[in-house]
C-alpha cells in the first residue's frame, strides 16, 4: 500500500484542484453573463429585466453623476439604449476577481460607430460591483467611462 501513497496523494491534491478550478470557472461564467445580459437589456430597452438584475441599492456612475437604481432605469436607461443600438462593441479585456459573494468585473471595449451623426472611436471602461444572494448575481454597482481612441 504504501508504492501507492505519493500516487493517490498527488490524484487527490489534483482532483481537488480541479474541482476548485472548475468551480471558479462557473462562479466567473455566472458573472459575465449577468453583465452581458444587463448590456443586452439596455439594448433591448427592457426595463423589467433590469430590474431583476440590478439590486435594490445599485449606484451607476456615469458621465460624472451618481444615480441610484430607479433615477437610472428611469433617465440615462433609455438613452444609453439609444446609443449602444447604434454602436459596435468588442471586449478587449476583462478581469473577473470573486471573494466570497463579491465580484468586482473591470472591462475594457473597443466601441465606435455613428451617433447623433458623430462619428466616434472610443476606449470604454466599466467597473461593475455584483454580489451574489440566494444563488443569484445582482449587480451592486457600475462605473462606465470613455475616452477618444484618436
């Protein structure tokens, strides 16, 4: 038994590893696709879905103001809708970091198009915040900026 020993021990340590892994990659996987399917509700100009998605206490940070989550779905919603259904987005990078029931999501997109017959080419970053409550991520927090590529 004991010529089997190291092998079992190094089977275990990487089986719990891979476990571990796997489980993160979920966690992450969950994470992402709670913020692509805000984006797609922006888009889609779906109110209630938002709702769902953000929590009650969500903060947006954007175009230098604070809104809570009600004064966001009722305003810059809608004109954010406006202005992504007219551009092209492309993720150049996102770092997905999970403690607990917290995960901060930084992103960086290249987006460009025309609106409101301006041209732009523009580096976009977003912060979001999401916590994680009965088995469900609800964004908590979001800060978007952009800047000329040019």
């Amino acid at each position: 038994m004991n010529i089997w020993k190291p092998f079992l021990t190094a089977l275990l340590v990487l089986l719990g590893t891979t476990l571990s892994y796997g489980q993160q990659a979920s966690q992450e996987k969950a994470v992402i696709d709670t913020l692509n399917s805000f984006h797609q509700t922006i888009v889609e100009n779906n109110v209630s879905k938002a709702e769902d998605l953000l929590s009650d206490s969500a903060r947006i940070l954007e175009g230098g103001n604070i809104e809570i989550k009600e004064q966001y779905l009722s305003h810059h919603f809608h004109s954010d809708g406006k202005f992504l259904r007219a551009m092209n987005r492309e993720v150049d990078s996102r770092t997905v970091t999970i403690k607990g029931n917290t995960a901060w999501v930084s992103t960086q997109t290249h987006t460009w198009g025309t609106y409101s017959d301006r041209k732009l080419d523009l580096n976009s970053l977003e912060l979001a915040v999401l916590q994680k409550a009965d088995g469900n991520w609800k964004i908590t927090a979001l800060h978007w900026s952009s800047t000329s590529r040019s």
